[in-house]
C-alpha cells in the first residue's frame, strides 16, 4: 500500500468497497471511511505519519509495524495489542490498519470528555455507519443519521425508556428469565452466553416488539436467530455484496431474510397503529407510534420499523454478552457472589448496582467507540487529520491506574455508594451519541441477574475466568462463559 494511502476513490469497485466494508467490520470499528463524501487531502485521508507535522502539530505516535501486523494482532490479540499501545505511547496513539484505515485511540478521562463534546460538524459518528449498518438497519435508523435528523430520531426514542415506563416490564422480564433457567441442563457443563441470549431476545420481542401472539413472536425469533448467524460471518457476507452470485450466495439469503423480518415488522407496526388501545399499551413500538417531534409530526411506519431493528441489533447481544461476562466474574469471584446472594436475599440491591457497574468497567462488550473526523482538528496537543477515526477507548480508559486501584481486579466494592469517575467509566459511550438503551440494558440486567441467583446454584466449568475473544465488533467470553448447574436453591 504506497505511502500507506486509501486504495479507495470515487468510482472504484464494487466489490473493494465490499472489501472496505468488510475489513472495517472485522475490525470492529462499525466506521467506514467514506472518502468519497469527505473534504481533505489524500494525505489527510491516508493519516499522517507519526511526527509529520500539521499546523505545527504533530500526529500521534504509534507502532511503525506493517498494516498487517497491527491488523492481525487487533484481530486476534486486542486485549494486548491495547494494552502495549497505551504502555507504549501513552493517553493518545495511532494505530494503522489496512486501506488507509487509521485509528486514533485516546484513553484519558479529559480528553474522552473531548472528543464527547465536540462538534457533531467536525466528529460524525452515524455517516460512517452507514456503510456497514445500513442494508440492516435501514436509512432511518438514529444509528446511521447525523446533525437534526439524528437528534430528533432520538429525541423520539429515548422516552420510551424511561425509568416509569420500563418499570412495567418487570414481570415480563423476569417471566422470560425463569422460563430459560428452567430449561438449563443439572449437573454437565453448558455456555450461559447462548443462554443470556435467548432471554435478551426475547425480551425484545415481547417488550420492545410488543409481540403477544406465539406464532408471530416464534417467527420473529426465528428471523432474527437466521440473520444474526449470517452477520456472523460478515467475511462471505460482504464479499457477496450486492453481486449477482444467484439466491444461495450469503448476501442473497441475507437481504431475503431481511426483507421477511421487515415485512413481519410491517405487519406488527400495522396492526398496532389500529389498536384501540394504542395509548395504553407500555410496549416501545406503541409508545414510538405515540411519539410526536417538536412540530407535532409522528414517525412513519418506514421510520418505526428502522427503528426497531435498531433496537434489536443495538440492544440484544450486547446485554446478554454483558450478564455472561457477570456470572463469568461472580463464578470465579466466591466472596463477591456470597456477598451479593446474602445482600439480595435481605432485599438490598445497592451491591448488585455496584457488580453490574464493575462488570461494565472491566469487561466492557465494546472497547471503543469511534467519530469520523471531518475536517482536521487537535486534540490534547497533537494534530488529528481529516479522514481518520477518533476512538475514545472503553476498554483502556476505565482500566487506568490513575482512576481505580488494582484496576484488572474485580472488586465491586470500588462503587458501592461511589459513583465513577466522570469520564473514566463509559461503557454506553458518549455525548449525543450515548446509548440510548443504557438504562434498559441495566434495568434488564438489575431483574436477570437476581432471577437467576434465587433459581439456581451455579458453579464455573473451569478454574480461570474466560479470557476476551474478540467477536465482530464485540469482547466476548472465549468459551461463552461455561458453568455447571449443581443444585436447584
Ligand atoms: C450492556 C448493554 C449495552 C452496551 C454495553 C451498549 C453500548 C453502546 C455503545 C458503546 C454505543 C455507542 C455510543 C457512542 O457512540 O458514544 C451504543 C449506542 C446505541 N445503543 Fe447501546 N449498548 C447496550 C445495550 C443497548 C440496548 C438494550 C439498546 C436498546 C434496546 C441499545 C440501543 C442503542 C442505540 C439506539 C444506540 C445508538 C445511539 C445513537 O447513535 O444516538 N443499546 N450502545
């Protein structure tokens, strides 16, 4: 790649930018670069390399190892890679990837609150999802729109998951929860992050799908189970992109499966708009249908279904990969769990609050978020080009010895009573792009947790915790978090 440059141009193939598409999303950043839609020079779109210097400013250093190497070991050893960049180079550095893809990490609470803060002009975040995101989430979605349109759509959403409002899905969720434990296997070992899976699922279906009918909600669930395990495998998937390789290639089964969970979408926003009920029903699909904008306009049905995939994409795996890394922690952390069964079995629930916010900070499920920038800008003295990814770094950032004491133990203790440090724990992200299901992935966290420690006693398949696995955009336990269940409770 000369002069470590963007292969890429206006015009070029199809099946390159599938390429692109592809390599973005194995390497987890959800970004692409859309050159084509971007001000700035080739050498701004390439990255600058380290110590070039731009208004006086230097770029951010980082390893001179070929592309190859930096994208292999973020592949395939992130946690390390991570880790001996920031040893290496400090609060902010450069990583390089192939198709001039360069990632700019930083890992300090003040400049995270940076980037958090900045221009929505200069830092975007929904344009380059697109790329990626879009063929699932469709054009409306808040995750692939940027400036107004952006805000309204979560100025929409983010009511439905208000803290009143979701308090009527308790029994719902805790119904789903026991359901699934009492088809858990006693006594050989199992994965409870397939497990967690099923309940996350669920929980959409019925609480933000608002899906009663069983054949409705088993066909959805069927849907979303055939195109999650596509996206799988997003290397024969974007290969395949939109080339005319007959009905079996993988992005033919893909946009066939997609199109059936739209259309099923369709039919449920449908049949619910005619509701007479409409404006008493707690699910989020009718409480969306009840939304109105500042002028007073609703979302259309086009709008309602984008966003419920996004829902569902955004808001399942996530949840349920973060309650397995939970029991993961707990299993292997006897003293921890003893404290947090005799809290709950007294009725506390601060513990519990402080178990799920450590889990958040020391296996966070994303590792980074990343804004496109537009234009080129600095950030904590260094230059930062047009073109490249500005990655506030989870992962990084909350594990800093600066902030927390012993900071790759799990010791909940750090937070009973204690909020974290401000910008120094943000698994949701940031700024208007923060998560807008944060409170619901907790909420829902908050009942499965407790449901599943009053049902069962659990213990862990191996000695040693799980280690990270990196899968697609997500950290997730290697062996799905294994455990045995050896008693009822
Ligand atoms: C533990 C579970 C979850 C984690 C760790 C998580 C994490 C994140 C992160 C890191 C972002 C990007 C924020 C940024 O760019 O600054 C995000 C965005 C988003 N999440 Fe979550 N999420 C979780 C659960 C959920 C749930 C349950 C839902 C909804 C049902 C949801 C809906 C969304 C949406 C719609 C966005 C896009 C927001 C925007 O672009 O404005 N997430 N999430």
């Amino acid at each position: 790649m000369p002069g470590g440059r963007c292969q890429l141009a206006p015009g070029d193939s199809r099946l390159s930018r599938a390429a692109v598409a592809l390599y973005r999303n194995c390497l987890g950043t959800m970004i692409g670069i859309m050159r084509s839609t971007l001000a700035g020079s080739d050498a701004e779109l390439a990255g600058r390399q380290p110590g070039q210097a731009t208004s006086g400013l230097v770029s951010p250093k980082g390893p001179r190892w070929p592309r190859v190497v930096q994208t292999w070991l973020w592949l395939k050893r992130p946690t390390w890679f991570l880790d001996y960049c920031s040893r290496t180079y400090g609060d902010v550095f450069t990583v390089r990837l192939p198709f001039g893809i360069t990632l700019v990490h930083v890992t300090s609470p003040e400049l995270v609150k940076a980037v958090f803060g900045g221009s929505d002009d200069v830092l975007r975040a929904g344009e380059a999802n697109a790329t990626i995101l879009e063929p699932i989430v469709g054009p409306h979605s808040v995750l692939v729109l940027d400036g107004p349109e952006h805000l309204r759509q979560r100025k929409l959403i983010l009511p439905a998951f208000h803290g009143d409002r979701m308090r009527a899905w308790e029994g719902a969720i805790g119904d789903i929860a026991r359901a699934e434990i009492a088809r858990w296997p006693a006594g050989r070992p199992f994965a409870l992050r397939p497990a967690m899976q099923s309940i996350t699922l669920d929980v959409i279906v019925r609480v933000v799908f608002g899906v009663e009918d069983s054949q409705r909600h088993h066909e959805l669930r069927r849907l979303i189970l055939k195109i999650t395990s596509i996206g799988r495998n997003p290397l024969p998937l974007y290969a395949t992109r939109d080339r005319k390789l007959g009905p079996h290639s993988p992005w033919a089964r893909f946009v066939r499966t997609r199109d059936a969970l739209h259309a099923a979408l369709a039919e449920q926003i449908r049949e619910r708009r005619q509701a007479a009920d409409l404006d008493q029903r707690s699910d989020v699909l009718s409480l969306l249908l009840e939304a109105r904008d500042e002028q007073g306009s609703a979302m259309t049905d086009d709008e309602v279904r984008d966003e419920l995939v996004t829902l569902l994409f955004a808001g399942h795996e996530t949840t349920a990969t973060s309650l397995a890394w939970a029991f993961d922690l707990l299993l292997h952390h006897r003293g921890v769990l003893s404290r947090l069964i005799a809290e709950l079995d007294s009725g506390e629930t601060q513990y519990l609050d402080a178990v799920i916010r450590e889990t958040l900070r020391v296996r966070p499920v994303i590792a980074l978020v990343d804004r496109q920038v537009r234009t080129a800008t600095e950030i904590g003295g260094f230059a930062i080009p047009a073109g490249v990814m500005l990655c506030p770094n989870i992962y990084l950032t909350q594990r800093r010895e600066d902030l927390y004491d012993d900071p790759a133990e799990f010791r909940p203790e750090r937070f009973a009573g204690q909020a974290p440090p401000g910008f120094g724990w943000f698994p949701f992200g940031g700024g208007i792009r923060r998560c807008l299901g944060a409170s619901f992935a907790t909420y829902e966290m908050q009942i499965v947790i407790p449901e599943v420690l009053r049902a069962v006693t659990l213990r862990p398949a191996s000695r040693r915790p799980a280690r990270v696995r990196r899968e697609s955009v997500t950290f997730v336990p290697h062996d799905g978090a294994r455990c045995v269940v050896t008693a009822p409770r």
